[in-house]
C-alpha cells in the first residue's frame, strides 16, 4: 500500500510493479442540483477528481446510487447518462455498479485509476517557497444553497454546473508536466480545510491572500446575505483555531473561506520555476488557474493557514 489511512488522502493507492500503481476512489451524495443529467454529471466529475488529485488516468467506473422507487424512469436514466457521458469523456467506460431503494436520492461512482508509482502526488508534498496554484474558482456550496432557496439567478447557476462539471484531468496532467509533488482537490472541507491538510502533512505553513481568491460569479453576493451551507460552519469551527487571519476580514468572508466544495478544483503546491511550464500545460485545454499564496516554513505548532 503506497497511500492508506495511515496518511489519509484523496484516494488510496497500491503498487503493482515499479511501474504501475493502482488508484481506487469512491465518491457519492445526494441532489445539489435541481437537473438529474447534470447532477450524474457533477457526481461523476467529483468522482473522478480524486484519481486527478493524485495524479493518476482513469481506467474505469462503477456507479452506486439509491433512488426512491417512486422517482419516474427517465430522472434516473438521466443520472446515470449524465455520469456516463462524463466517464466516457476520459476514454473510460462504466463497467458494472449497484443500486439499492432509499427515500432519498443518491449517486456516485468506485473509480479505479492508474500512475506510475513513483509520480503519485499527495497532500505531504508541499515544500517552502512553492507557489499555491488553485484550478477552479470557489463557492458552490453557497450557489448551491443559494438555488435550494431560490435566490440564484440563471447565469449564477449555469456557472456552477459548468464549473462542478468541469473535469481536473487537464489540471492533473499540468501537474505531471511540471513535476508537482503535491496536490489535493478541494471538497468538502472547504478551501482551508483542504489547505490545512496540506500543511500538516507537509510539515509546511500555507500563507493564502484573501485578495487573490477567485469566486464563481455570485459567490460573494449570496455569501454576503448568508447562503451557507450547513458544512461552512462546521468547518469553520474544526479548521478554525489552526487559521490565522494577518489582515481583517469581515464574518461572512471568513466563513465563505470555510465554504464546502463539491467537485471544486486541484490545490497545488508548484516548485516557482515549474510554473511556467504549470501554466503553458493547462492553456490548450482553456484550463485556468489562479496562484493564491504559498508555502513558507513552519515546524511543529507552527503548522498551519495563514490568510493575508
Ligand atoms: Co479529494
Ligand atoms: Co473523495
């Protein structure tokens, strides 16, 4: 076992040879969205991003998923066609799955990906003076609960879909191209959460500028008038205490920081000189990326997120 729960990460892997390891992930939940299509989609998407995070090539896919038995046909033919669409995406098929009857709704995939051992990256990666790179912009837990108390307008949700859709597979293989070590996707959790875990498992302190965070488009808005999700503030009072904040920030920003991701995007600890080629790697794929901080030293208690 390369990665196990001996230091937990975003899926675990298991060394076949010198040559290849074996990537396996599972990832399921319940409806975040209101369209069955692109709720299979978002799930297979945040499924499959956990092969990426640890820099692997999806092989295939297996689908678990509960639905009522009451739910008309087409709504959970439109969910797996939405998953399958996405696994197809990346060259890869469904080859089996199960499905059981619940009251509610839910869906995911077992995804079994591939690396070469010796090229897995981890959340323990992280060294002093690399450069935060993150992959997608953040705050789909408030649009999603924004939608769920229909305060979200058209554009605001289109944008979301398109992002939790949006595939960290180009942002993976920038990662190989540029030899980073160490990267992670950013869930549940929320941004700091996921930071933090880095920063343990590094032995590093993680300093992120508030400033240069980007937001899905009203991330910021609906966050202002409270549109958070339940996890934002378990976050917030679990990863809290091992944040220090250099620079005022009012409470809803502070909270919107704790804001739990679904199929977020690749956090990214890059050597600076690789950046360049980091950034060359994800243009042709239309990938974007935001530097948002870096890695400086930290030893023992000083571990920990640093916002400036
Ligand atoms: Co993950
Ligand atoms: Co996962």
């Amino acid at each position: 076992m390369l990665v196990g729960l001996g230091a937990p990460d975003d899926a675990a892997v298991y060394r076949l040879d010198d040559e290849h390891a074996l990537i396996q992930t599972v990832d399921f939940f319940t409806p975040i969205v209101d369209t069955p299509y692109e709720y299979g989609a978002i799930a297979a998407a945040n499924a499959l991003s956990d092969v990426y995070a640890m820099g692997g090539r999806v092989l295939f896919a297996l689908n678990i998923a509960a639905f009522p038995p009451q739910l008309p046909p087409w709504m959970l033919a439109d969910v797996l066609r939405g998953g399958a669409d996405v696994v197809r995406s990346v060259g890869a098929a469904i080859a089996g799955g199960h499905t059981i009857q619940d009251k509610e709704p839910k869906y995911g995939l077992v995804v079994t990906g591939m690396a070469h051992p010796d090229k897995i990256m981890t959340k323990g990666g992280a060294r002093e003076g690399d450069l935060l790179v993150l992959t997608k912009p953040l705050g789909t837990g408030v649009i999603t609960t924004a939608i769920k108390r229909e305060l979200a307008d058209e554009a605001e949700v289109s944008a979301a879909i398109r992002s939790m859709t949006w595939l960290n597979k180009a942002a993976s293989e920038a990662c190989l191209a540029a030899g980073v070590k160490a990267a992670t996707d950013i869930t549940g959790f929320g941004l700091l959460g996921h930071a933090l875990e880095m920063a343990e498992a590094s032995g590093a302190r993680l300093r992120i500028e508030f400033d240069r965070l980007p937001w899905l488009p009203g991330a910021l808005r609906h966050a202002e008038k409270w549109a958070f999700a339940g996890g934002a503030f378990n976050n917030k009072s679990f990863y809290g205490p091992a944040v220090t904040l250099t620079r005022p920030l009012e409470e809803w920003q502070e909270i919107l920081l704790h804001d739990p991701q679904t199929s977020g995007g690749l956090l990214a600890a890059a050597p600076r000189d690789a950046l360049p080629t980091f950034i060359d790697a994800c243009s042709p794929a239309g990938q974007e990326v935001w530097v948002i901080g870096e890695v400086t030293a930290g030893e023992g208690a000083e571990v920990g997120v640093e916002i400036v």
